[in-house]
C-alpha cells in the first residue's frame, strides 16, 4: 500500500482519488523502492511484521441494540462487555471489523464515492454498500513511525467482488483520528 503521507487525505471525496495506491501482488513480492522524489519524512524504514490470527468484533454502532430500552445497569454491562473485546492498540490488522475512532458506516462512505467514479458504464452491475470489506487497518504507531493525522488510523476498503477477483484498483482508504 502506498499513501500520500503529507496530504493525509480523509477519503471522503472522489478528489481523493490517486492519493493512495494498493498492489496485490501473487507470489513473492519485489522490493518496492521510493519514488526518487518522496521526502524523507514521509518515508519509512523496513519493519518485520509478524501476523497473529485473532478476533474482531462489531462495535457498539452495528449492533441492533435498543439502548434506550436498556437500564443503567444492562448499558454499564454492555459497555464493559464492548470494552473487553476492543483491540489492544496500536490496532493494526487484516480483515474483520474496524475499530472506528470516529464514526463506524465506513463502508457506506466507500459505496458513496466509489460508485460515482466505477460504477457509471451503462448496464454495470451496481454495488452495494454492504459489498465493502475491511482489507487493512493501520494505527498510528510510535515504534514504527506512523501517524495518521491526531493519532488516528487509516482503513483500506475493497468490494469483496473485486478482493475475489484479484482486482484492488478499486479500493479505497478512508482515514479517521481523534
């Protein structure tokens, strides 16, 4: 993935376009190189990452609560309960839920944007905003160098249909902090 670090763009216009970049490479990568002119702020060294399976869960946004209907205790309750299962931070991962910083309905921004941009040829099949799945989430994170805004993260978004198919030209980043 590549991202234009200085401009930090949000993602919430189609101007966004071309401000970040995913390749999905089959097999062993190459070795990307720097374009000549990236400044040097803006450029991070090699760090090994290790990938751990683990679980991801809805935030409070997407579950079908009533919470009005719930009593002071049964609102405390389900807080501690969705604060137990929130990622440990720096929350960088592949796939699952997002942990949003702002508000979560990512998906619905991507579906917004991207449509007008791909989805016009006549007779295209139209997307949905429930097509979007989280491809990669990156924290800010002090040992590595990055920060995303104010301590923020940014999330890459890909219609499954296209993840499938191998197709990322399509995805889209979406960057949120606090």
């Amino acid at each position: 993935m590549f991202h234009d670090f200085e401009h930090q763009p949000w993602g919430l216009e189609a101007s966004d376009l071309g401000t970040f970049v995913v390749r999905h490479e089959v097999g062993e990568a190459p070795l990307a190189q720097a374009p000549g002119d990236l400044h040097e702020h803006a450029q991070f060294p090699a760090y090994p990452v290790t990938y751990v399976q683990a679980r991801s869960y809805a935030g409070w946004e997407r579950l079908s609560v009533d919470w009005n209907s719930l009593s002071k205790q049964e609102d405390r309750e389900l807080e501690r309960i969705l604060d137990e299962q929130a990622p440990a931070e720096p929350a960088h991962q592949i796939g699952g839920y997002p942990a949003p910083i702002q508000a979560d309905g990512m998906e619905a921004d991507c579906q917004r944007i991207v449509s007008g941009l791909f989805d016009t040829a006549k007779g295209a099949p139209q997307s949905r905003s429930g097509d979007w799945r989280l491809l990669l989430q990156v924290d800010s994170d002090d040992e590595v160098g990055f920060m995303w805004g104010d301590t923020g993260r940014i999330y890459i978004w890909v219609r499954e249909q296209d993840a499938r198919s191998g197709d990322f030209s399509k995805a889209w980043l979406r960057l949120q902090c606090y």
